[in-house]
C-alpha cells in the first residue's frame, strides 16, 4: 500500500517525528511510505501551483494519509496549517475524501491533545476516514516499549487501511452563520486611566464583521490605544525549529525582521491585550498561527504574566471547543488572566455592541484591582510538565529557561518545597499512617481539613461591593 506522510516540520528531514515514521517504514518494507516536506517547503507550495498539484495527485494516488507533525504553541506549525488553507482555497478536498487517514506527532506532551483534535477534525471536515493518533514522548524511539508501542499503531492503521474498516466522524461540520455586523457608537467610552491597551487583529477587509468589531472596541476605549494589523509587522517566516534561541534567547531572525522589536516594545509591554482574528477552518488564520510560532524566541519562559487577554473572534467559535482549550492552555502557562471572549456566532448588533462593551470595561476594571484568576489544570500541570522537563532532561539545551524558571521561582513547586511540608513527610507521616492512630484520624480527618480556613472566613471583613478590593 501507498502511504503518503504530509511533514508538518520545518525541519524537513531533521525531524524527531519523522525519524519515528522512518522506523515504521522500515519494519514495514511491503508497504510504500512517500514523505513531503510540507512545512519545509510551503512558499514554494503557495506560489508555485503546479508544485501544489503534484502533492495533490500524490495524495489522490495513495491509499492513505499520515499526518506527521511535531507540536508548535499547542497546535501545528504555521506552515503546516498554511498547506491545510491551501487544500480548501483551491478546492483540492476531492483529492483527500475517502482516504484513510491518522495522525503522529512527538512531543513532550505539553497539549499535544489539542493538535490531535485539530488534525482529526481537518481529516472530518476532508471527508476521510480517520484511524487513530499517536503521541508518543519525543524520546520514546529511543527505547523497546516506546518502539514497540509504534510498530503496534502502525500495524494497526495498516490493517485498517487493508480491512477498509469503518470509522466513525467525531467533529460535526461547522455551520457559519450569516450575519452582518452594524455597530452603533458607544455611549460611554471606557478611560484606559493610563494603562496600556493593544488590540491585534488580522482582518484586511474594512467591511468585514471582524474589521467592524476591531473598530467597535476602538471607539469604546477612551485613552492611548494601540491598534496593530499583524500582517503589517515585518515578519519573514514562521518559527525555523532551530533552537538557537534556547541558550540565551538569540533567535535565528533577530536583525532580520522587525518581529522581535515589535512584540518586545508593543505586546510585551502592554496591560491588557486583545487579540482579534477570524476563524478559518478550526482555528485562526495561519498568519496568527505565525504570530504565535515566533513568541518562541522567548523559548519556554513566560512573558506575559499579570497581563489581561481577551478574544474578538468572527465565525463559530462555540462549535470548536478546542480553540479554547488552546488559548486557556497557553495564555494559563503565559501567566495571563483570560478576560473572556465575545464572537459573532449569535445576537443582533447591540447584543454584540454591549457584549464588547463588557468585555472591555472588564478588562480595564481587572487590570486596575490587579485581579487575576487562579490557573486550572490547564496552566498548573503545562507549567509542571517544563518544570519537570527543563530542570531535568533539557537544561543543557534550554539553559535560558533552566535560569529563568529559577529566578521565577518555579523550581520552589517541586515537592515538598516548604521545610515544614518536609519535616511533616518524613516524621508525622510514617506515625499517623499506624493502624490504631489512622483510625481515629479518619474520622477526625473532615473537620481537620476544614478548620484552618474557617479561621480564615471567622477574621473576614465586609468589603465595598463598588469595584474590586485588595486583601
């Protein structure tokens, strides 16, 4: 059988993903593993059609798809989402429908779920027949289970390939709503009271739902207010892969373009950020994906901390639950409070104009209080998984991380952290979990756990209910 492997690194052969296809291609020499370079390869993809075609007709004359992609800022690299534009602008679905189809990657597994989801759901939405996905750590080529596990995905997607089984779709078409922005002016524009406000946007049409929307939030600010189209930002390329950055925080591009000077002096620098895009396919555009791809100069150190962030969207945005989990996973792991987010899916225009409105007097009221939400799981654990991984395993590579997250105090979560968590491990621990102490310590256990923070509620006083209070 003919695989073809669409390669979302840009890396091209120097991938760690690819190497694991390699393998399989090897232990598996009856069937024909075809590999392109996609992400390595996607300007000339984009202007040169006939380059296009021939992907195109390679894919249309195998028998299944492999999508092989390493993890960039939660999702697919740029360019790799850039290809997956192409295939709907020039109509190439065809080619795709009906072919068999899973997906591959290798990571550290910091929300390697979310690019799995997303290729799933492109796969859906191409109308072919997904198998399943694998996500192995970037390491486990290197030993038997990890190895043996792989051939197993691979014998097994084989095996679908050659039943033909059935497969089920999971993601439901996506149902785009039409609808014509009309915004009123507001009535109360909101003071910035000095601080910083950035709004982001990559809408090039001034009549767009989203180009109106961009405005609305404009008009509603009263104050200094930075509008930036990201498409006027010299940025020359996606992020290279190459880990020059990782020592000191040098980035390959640094001098080349005028990225780096720009999200250092305007984003960075900001209070609160809005970031608005339209959705096209199940993300933003490829050029936001761009725009993410390069905050990799900052390598894994967080640069947003404390910040507001709040999202503008244009399309249906409530249908794709993943694109949340991928700016509340990465904006958690940046340190910054997610706002909320306002889309055009529902409502009339005034629904819209005061939900904006909201939005925006909230951010401001959130900066100016200080106020910034408790991280979830989706922060916590992110931030855990790099701790873990660059105090151990890639310090030597990540040096500039390693310094940062000591400075930053991230080291201090390890556990038991504090002397007193310690002293109660190792000596109280072993004398409580004795049988006759631990029964009657269960049932003291409940009103134990409770006591301290009634203490705590016993000494509270009543705060003003105007605006938002300190403690």
């Amino acid at each position: 059988m003919k695989i073809t492997v669409l390669n979302g690194s840009p890396k091209g052969e120097l991938s760690v993903t690819m190497q694991s296809v390699a393998y399989l291609a090897k232990i598996y020499p009856q069937h024909e593993f075809n590999i392109i370079h996609i992400a390595q390869r996607i300007k000339r993809l984009e202007t040169d059609q006939a380059v296009f075609d021939q992907v195109i007709d390679q894919v249309r004359a195998s028998d299944a798809v492999l999508w092989g992609f390493p993890l960039y800022i939660l999702i697919v690299h740029a360019h790799y989402k850039r290809f997956i534009e192409l295939i709907f602008e020039r109509g190439a679905e065809a080619a795709f429908a009906g072919k068999y189809a899973a997906s591959l990657s290798t990571s550290i597994h910091f929300f390697d779920h979310t690019a799995h989801n997303y290729i799933h759901a492109i796969c859906d939405d191409l109308e072919m027949r997904f198998v399943d996905s694998f996500s192995p750590d970037m390491h486990d080529l290197l030993n038997e289970e990890g190895r043996q596990q792989l051939a197993r995905f691979g014998q097994q997607f084989l095996k679908a390939i050659q039943n033909q089984a059935p497969t089920q779709r999971q993601y439901p078409p996506l149902t785009h709503r039409e609808f014509f922005y009309q915004p009123e002016l507001p009535p109360n524009p909101v003071a910035t009271a000095g601080k910083k406000v950035v709004i982001l946007h990559d809408e090039q049409q001034p009549d767009s739902n989203l180009a109106k929307m961009v405005a609305r939030c404009r008009s509603a600010l009263a104050g200094e207010v930075t509008v930036v189209n990201i498409h006027d930002i010299d940025i020359k390329s996606s992020c290279l892969g190459c880990l020059e950055c990782s020592g000191n925080y040098h980035c390959a591009y640094t001098g080349k373009d005028g990225y780096i000077e720009f999200y250092k002096a305007t984003v960075m620098t900001a209070d609160v950020i809005i970031y608005a895009g339209r959705m096209v396919d199940r993300y933003l555009s490829s050029r936001w994906k761009m725009f993410f791809d390069r905050i990799f100069f900052n390598t894994h150190t967080p640069v947003l901390v404390g910040k507001q962030v709040a999202f503008v969207i244009s399309g249906p945005f409530s249908q794709v639950p993943n694109l949340m989990e991928i700016f509340s996973g990465f904006f958690e792991f940046q340190g910054a409070n997610i706002v909320g987010v306002v889309s055009d899916e529902s409502g009339n225009s005034d629904d819209l104009d005061r939900l904006l409105d909201q939005l925006l007097a909230r951010a401001l009221a959130y900066v100016q209080a200080g106020y910034l939400r408790p991280q979830t799981f989706l922060g916590v654990g992110g931030m855990k998984i790099f701790r873990d991984d660059i105090y151990g395993r890639l310090r030597t590579i990540f040096a500039a991380d390693h310094l940062a997250f000591r400075r930053m105090g991230v080291y201090k979560t390890f556990p038991p952290g504090e002397l007193n968590i310690a002293l109660l491990n190792t000596f109280v621990a072993p004398l409580v979990n004795l049988p006759p102490i631990r029964k009657k310590f269960d049932k003291m256990i409940k009103k134990q756990m409770v006591q301290p923070h009634q203490k705590v509620v016993a000494k509270a006083r009543m705060k003003s209910n105007e605006g938002f209070c300190s403690t």
